[in-house]
C-alpha cells in the first residue's frame, strides 16, 4: 500500500470516528500503531534516547491522539499530525529525563499550523472525566498524561508491573471514550 493511500485510509477511520464510528476508531488505532512504534523508534535511534524510550512515547502518543483527535482538522492530511504528536511526545520524554533536544525547524515547519493551544474548557471537561474513573487508572491517566511521568516511573510509584500499568491505561482509555461518548451525546 502507497504511503499516500495508507494514510488516506487513516483519515478515512478517523473521519469515521469523529462522527462517532466505534470500528472505525478501532481499525484506526490497529492500523496506526506500529507505524507510530516504528517512527518513535527511529526518532529515539536519530536522538540518541534509549530504545525502550520509544514504547513510552507511543503509549503517550496514543493517549495524546484518544483525548486530542478532535482537534485533527478533517480537511488536512493526518501523517503530519501524527508526526507532530509522536515527536512533541519524544520531546516531552527527553527532556522529563535531563536531556536537551534541538530540532531543526526545518523538521516542524510544516505542522506547526496544526498545533493547537488546550483552552480552559478543555481542561476542565478532562477533569471531568477523569474524575469519573476509578483509582488506580485514573492515578494512570493523570501520571502519564497529565505529569509527564513514563510507564516505568508510573509502574515504580504504585508498585505496580509496567505491564499491569499499560494494561491499566488502555482500558482507562476504553473508559474515557465511552464516558467522552456518552457526555458528547447528552448534549446533543
């Protein structure tokens, strides 16, 4: 499948999914992921971070992609949204750890545009609905997403398996959509 095709057809999904096609967000999701496992790789080798940096980094880009998706606009492509989120998540990554990145402007300039500032109201509905799971994904969702923190620095401080914590935040994830569903259809 052609680079443009296949990214034609995430846009598609994700279409799909921002009109609140469950099967559409879960073909999007399936088929994205290893190409966001292999970028955030490749990024970490290209950045000289360590190669399990990069299953952190997708988990935060998948959460990242979860919470912000309505903010991908459906007129532009995907592939440079993605790419702005995995290497902004990388950035975020570094630099929690002590490491400085420099990177070329010539590498962003062309998704600066689609980065969007979180308004007051989006925090706040996020708070919300993270107040609505229950502990320890919420403690989950708040560490990785909200402070920063990697899955094994999250896993260290609730004593528990990196394994478990990433099994916790995917269905936290699960949660968080279908209550973000279920809000965005009472107000319809």
């Amino acid at each position: 499948m052609r680079h443009s095709t296949r990214e034609e057809e995430w846009a598609g999904w994700m279409r799909g999914a921002l009109k609140g096609d469950t099967q559409a967000y879960h073909r999007f999701l399936a088929a994205v992921t290893p190409h966001l496992r292999a970028m955030a790789r490749r990024r970490c080798d290209q950045l000289g971070a360590p190669a399990s940096e990069a299953e952190d980094v997708v988990q935060e880009v998948l959460l990242a992609v979860h919470l912000k998706r309505s903010s991908w606009d459906p007129s532009r492509p995907i592939g440079p949204w993605l790419s702005a989120i995995v290497r902004n998540k990388l950035i975020d990554s570094l630099r929690r750890r002590g490491r400085h990145v420099k990177v070329p402007v010539e590498d962003v300039i062309d998704t600066l545009e689609a980065e969007e500032q979180t308004d007051a109201m989006d925090r706040l509905d996020a708070s919300h609905l993270l107040a609505r799971l229950r502990d320890p994904q919420r403690d989950i969702v708040r560490s990785i997403s909200l402070e920063g923190a990697g899955v094994r620095e999250t896993a260290e401080r609730l004593k528990m398996t990196e394994g478990a914590v990433r099994v916790a935040l995917h269905r936290a994830l699960k949660s968080l959509a279908a209550l973000y569903r279920s809000e965005t259809r009472e107000d319809e």
